[in-house]
C-alpha cells in the first residue's frame, strides 16, 4: 500500500507540470519555451448552466427551474434523455475543431455543481455523492480538448448553495455559499479536489476560475472577508494535486471588486480575472485593475464579456486593445438560441417555441407525448450543424480567422428561416428590419417600394440611419449566393408622431452649482421610476427626478434624487450613490457605442464627473448640492464638445440612471427610461428627447 501511494504521489507531481501554460510575473507564458502568451478563448455558457435568455425566456431563468419545468411536462425518466440529448449535441468534437481552427487556444466550462454532486443526495459531511454519468459529458470533452490541443479552464458558474443569490449560480435566491458556509464550504472544496485529481493527467487543463460573479458585500451580515479566505482554502486544495495551474479569481460584485481579496499574495500563480459589459476597450475601463497588475506583479484576464449584438465593431475594439494591454480574454459564449451575439445561433422549432409560451403564460399546455417530441426534437437541434455560423462575429475578434473553418462548410443555399415584421416607429425612436437566413456565404439586398437602397446590404437593416422623412414603406430583402436567391415578404413600416418628452430652449442658463434656480422651477419635472437592479425600500430610499433644459451652447441637467442614506463605501464609482447620463447625441439609436454616444457618471461628493464610455467631453461642468432628504447634481454639457450640429437635428437620446448605496454596496439603481440595466451596453435602448426650437 505504501508503495502504491508513492507511485500515485509521483504521479501527480509529474502531471502538475503537463498543463499548456502557467505565469510569470504578469505574463501568461507557455511552460516549455516561456513565451508570452495571450488567452484566446470562448466559454460554454448555456451547456451545462443554461440560462434563461439563452433559450428565449425569463419566466425560467436557472438550471432547476428548468428541471422540474421539464419533468412537470414530460416526467423524470423522459427528463433525464431530454438533458442526455442536450449536453451531447449542444458542445461536440466539431466545435472544439472549429474553434481551434479559428485561432481560440482555451475554453472556459461553466460547471454546475448540481449535476455533478446532486443537490439533494448531500450527506452532512465527506464523503460526498458524484454522478459519475453526469462526469463522462466532462470527460468526453477533456478528451477532444486534449487531442486537439485546446486549453481548458474550468469555471465553477454554479457553486454549491449559490456563490451569489442570482439565477447565474442556479441558487435558489439565497447566497447560501455565505450564510451557510458549514454546509457549502466542505462541498465546494471537495468539488474542486475531485475535478482536479480526476484530470490530473490532462495537459489541456490550464487552471481554476475558482468562483464565478461572486456577491457578498451587497447582503446584509455577510463579511465580504469570506471570499479571500474561501479562495485560499480551495488553492490549498487544488495545489495538492497541481502545483504550477492557474488560479483564475474573480472579484465580489460582479468580478469587480478585488480590495477584498487583497493582499493578492497567497499562490504564485494567481491571475485576477475581471468581467465587464461592454467589453473593456479602454485604458481608463481596466485602470483600476491594471493597478493591481502593477502592484502584485500579476497577470489580467478579462474572463467574461460580449453580448453585443451586430455589427460587433466594439469586439474589435475590445480585442485588439487587450492585445496591445497583454491581457488574454474569453467571450461569452459559443452558442445561444435566436440570438447574433456569438458565433452559433441555435434555430428554436416551432413546437420548442409554443412550450416557451406556455412556460410564459401565453399558450396551452402541450400534451405528454407532444411535448417530449418537441423538447427532443429541440435537444438534436442544438447540434452545430443545425445553426447558423456568423463568420462576422468570429472574425471581429482579433485575431480570429474562420477561413478554414469557411471552406469546410462550403456553399449552402439561402432559405428564410424568420421573415421581417410590420413596424410602427414613433418618430424619433429606433426601428431595425431583419430577417433570419440559412445558408452561407450570403449577398442582402434590402429595398423600399421596390427600388434598390444604398448600403442596405446587410441582414439587419436600421431604420433610424435613413432619413427620416423616407422611412415608412414597404420593404423586402433579396438574399443570394452561388447556389440559388430567395427574397423575403414585405414588411410595412409606417411612421407615428413623436409623443414623448420635449424640452424647452432658455436665454439665460443655469448657474451650475447643485442649486434649483428660479429657471428649474418652470422646467418640466420627469420622474425616474423603473428599478432595474436591486431593489427600494420606499420613495425616501430612492426615488428621483430630472429637468433639461438647453441653448445653442450647451445641454443642462438637473438631477434631484430622494435618498435617505448617502454612502460611498465602495471601491467601484457605481457602486456609490451618483447618477450616471446615457446620452446619444444624434439619436442615431445605434447598437454600439460609437463617437457621439455616452456614459457620463458623477458620484456623490466627487467634484468632477467622468466619461466612462465614449470620447472626452471638454469644459463639462458639474455641481452637487447635499440635502437631508438626499443631494442634487446639476450638469452642463457643451454641444461642441459632442460633435452636435443643432441646425441639422431636433432629438436626442436619453437615459439617466442613479445608483443607490445604504452602507456597504449598491442596493438599488434606478432609470428613466429602461426596464433592465442594459443601457450600458447599448444605445439602441435609449429613450428620446425632442429639443423644442
């Protein structure tokens, strides 16, 4: 016995060392020649964790609800082959080929620890229950990876108990990670002892993203402390088994926050893996990370980002800036339903979509025996060679190339899978035309009452780029190849009346100084009132509203906010209480950040705002004013300094948004004009302003 235990320990020792890559200093380096290396990767989101956006619903939104949906449908043993069906085509041998044809050198695998250690099968203490069966999806695919030669970073996305109380870690709306760490603990590390010693042979295996998205400061009685102290109890274990992996952190809120991991010095191999939406594409975005690069002589990766729909101009930006900053990435993800933001988008069926409208609340319940069909037939459809490729998105993260990948596919006839819908815009807002197209490679040609349009050679056509006394009509695509045409029905768009906001111009401005002028008294009041993170406890604890007014010099804002507790007790700026103004100048209501679009953020107590997203504004002024009952913050924006040509427009887009702290983290974030906090990401969800001349 001793004997056998000596070969084991020596052959763990030597498989520590078989792994692609490690760190040096603050290079990721290949471990043979020591070059430098830069992380290229893309994650398996929606595999093993699938998520509810993912499938094209928010009723459902997390693995276990999705579960016992299916078993209520279908049953248990039928379940069970609807999620073998799943996992075996949703990630297969062809997409790692793929991928790594591409240019992509590692992986990040969502793990959930449900299905590996069954949530209900636990007993009190070691050993813990595995499903082995739930295992070989992992080992099959470690083989693929070590035969292709593709790196693999396992990301626990789903720890035991939830490491965040958010559908992303599959809790059940606790952090019971962190209230009970007697229970969770042991399984998590355990978890990770048993991954590690299982591949431990594996030269593919590249490190540990030891905790996804963690949340601990922002739930009342838990010490953000236990994330530091969690991270080296699990790198004690992993280093048992492997000496010279990564060990990939992530920061509390969101992969942010890495103050309370400090001081960041217990593993030689550490890399702080920080996640952001939009992707980061500039120095100021990643400063506050790139300090604590500097400071421990460690390596950045920015583990998650994307979600960015067409035409992807920001991935560019973001990847060939992170090149040039030495910081690898991995994109999120490769594969989604319905949707243009990663490389493959999975096609849904149209029995999959009426069990998605019954989920909702919008359709009847299907039979047994048809629902299973349909699930199944769902489950096969996820394979790649039902999707559609988007070479587009690919290519637009450099250095990508899906040349090779191209050739293989070769040329596919175009059929119409989604045609484009009848619009009514209201003037001054966005509308885009799309249609949904098998096929590859594809020629668009969009035309309006039957005549050719200039440039409109794309799937989706915005409609907010024409000019806007020629925007109702009747629309068609024309969709080619070598192999045959198809053109689409026609979609009516007709055009409505500007009936939102107008704001009037003044002769004298405002005296910027957080004060409410006799001007602001005559200024139309418009509240803010859609919680989009977080929650409001009452009006007293967050409630705001906001007046514009505007001359041909500049655009003025003020910003009145009811807060009952003021605190910046954050080390993120939004994580303190302050507003933050999403502005696009022209009102182009375009999908990406450009030039002229903006995210302008003043905090509390801080003298200067900031330009977060979008290019410098010169000669922007602020001032803030503290009251008992919460603060105001007036702005003035020079026109110039924005590029804005009053002659020539009469809307702007809008959205203003206030963060909310009570003592230790955001608690709750306000907007004007979205539902969710997703105007960070795009301009498209901007609301409108009129400027009344």
């Amino acid at each position: 016995m001793i004997f056998k235990n000596l070969i084991f320990s020596l052959l763990i020792l030597s498989s520590s060392c078989l792994a692609y890559y490690t760190t040096s200093g603050q290079n990721v380096v290949h471990r043979e020649t020591g070059e430098i290396v830069q992380l290229r990767g893309i994650g398996l989101g929606g595999w093993l964790l699938p998520e509810g956006y993912m499938w094209g619903i928010r009723a459902l939104d997390r693995p276990r609800q999705f579960e016992a949906a299916i078993v209520d449908l279908i049953g248990e043993r039928n379940a069970r082959k609807f999620w073998h069906l799943y996992r075996t085509n949703f990630v297969t041998r062809s997409d790692i080929v793929d991928m790594k044809s591409w240019g992509v050198n590692t992986i990040r695998i969502p793990l959930l620890a449900s299905m590996l250690q069954p949530r209900d099968k636990q007993p009190d203490h070691p050993p813990f229950v595995y499903d082995q069966q739930a295992f070989s999806y992992l080992d099959d695919l470690i083989d693929w990876c070590e035969d292709i030669g593709m790196g693999v970073i396992w990301d626990l996305h789903g720890a035991p108990g939830g490491q965040n109380a958010a559908n992303i870690s599959d809790s059940d709306g606790e952090a019971r990670l962190w209230t009970e760490k007697a229970v969770y603990w042991p399984q998590t590390i355990d978890l990770w002892d048993v991954i590690t010693k299982r591949y431990a042979d594996k030269s593919c295996i590249v490190g540990y993203d030891l905790l996804n998205e963690p949340l601990l400061a922002r739930y009342p009685g838990v010490d953000p402390g236990l994330l530091r102290e969690l991270y080296v109890r699990i790198t004690d274990r992993i280093r048992e088994t492997d000496h010279e992996g990564i060990i990939f952190v992530e920061g509390d809120d969101w992969a942010q926050d890495f103050s309370v991991l400090e001081p960041l010095d217990w593993d030689p191999h550490l890399v702080l893996a920080f996640h952001s939406y939009p992707p980061s594409s500039t120095q100021n975005g990643i400063q506050r990370w790139d300090d604590l690069r500097k400071k421990y002589d460690v390596p950045l990766w920015h583990g998650e980002t994307g979600e960015q729909n067409p035409p992807w101009e920001i991935y560019k930006r973001s990847t060939e800036f992170l090149e040039r900053s030495n910081i690898g990435w991995n994109w999120w993800t490769h594969k989604k339903f319905e949707l243009s933001r990663q490389p493959w988008s999975i096609p849904r069926a149209d029995g999959f979509n009426q069990i998605l409208d019954y989920w909702k609340g919008q359709g009847p319940r299907p039979g047994k025996w048809q629902a299973k069909r349909w699930l199944f037939d769902q489950a096969r459809r996820t394979n790649t060679k039902y999707c559609d490729f988007l070479p587009g998105m690919v290519r637009s993260l450099h250095p990508l190339d899906p040349g090779a990948h191209i050739k293989r596919m070769g040329i596919q006839a175009p059929v119409i899978r989604q045609q484009p819908q009848d619009l009514e815009l209201e003037l001054g807002y966005a509308g885009i035309l799309q249609v949904k197209v098998h096929g590859y490679p594809l020629t668009y040609q969009w035309f309006k009452d039957g005549e050719p349009l200039h440039g409109a050679d794309q799937f989706q056509l915005p409609l907010h780029s024409r000019p806007i006394d020629g925007v109702a009509g009747e629309y068609q695509v024309l969709i080619s190849n070598a192999k045959g045409s198809v053109k689409s029905d026609v979609a009516v768009v007709t055009l409505q009346a500007f009936e939102g906001n107008q704001v009037s111009q003044t002769i004298l401005p405002p005296v910027i100084d957080g004060k409410i002028d006799t001007l602001w008294h005559t200024a139309q009041k418009i509240q803010i009132d859609h919680v989009v993170s977080g929650k409001r406890d009452s009006a007293p604890d967050l409630s705001a509203w906001f007046s514009l007014t505007w001359n041909e010099d500049a655009l003025f804002f003020l910003i009145r906010v009811f807060d009952d507790v003021l605190s910046d007790s954050a080390s993120i700026d939004y994580m303190k209480d302050g507003i933050e103004i999403y502005l696009d100048v022209d009102n182009s209501k375009s999908p990406h950040y450009g030039q002229d679009e903006y995210q302008i953020r003043s905090v509390l107590g801080q003298a200067q705002s900031t330009v977060n997203i979008g290019s410098a504004i010169q000669d922007m002024i602020t001032g803030q004013s503290v009251l008992k009952d919460g603060y105001i913050i007036e702005l003035s924006l020079p026109w110039e300094s924005m590029g804005a040509d009053l002659a020539e427009q009469s809307f702007i887009g809008l959205d203003i948004h206030i963060n909310d702290n009570d003592g230790a983290t955001r608690h709750g974030k306000l907007a004007w004009w979205t539902h969710r906090d997703n105007s960070y990401q795009t301009p498209a969800v901007f609301g409108t302003i009129k400027l009344k001349k």
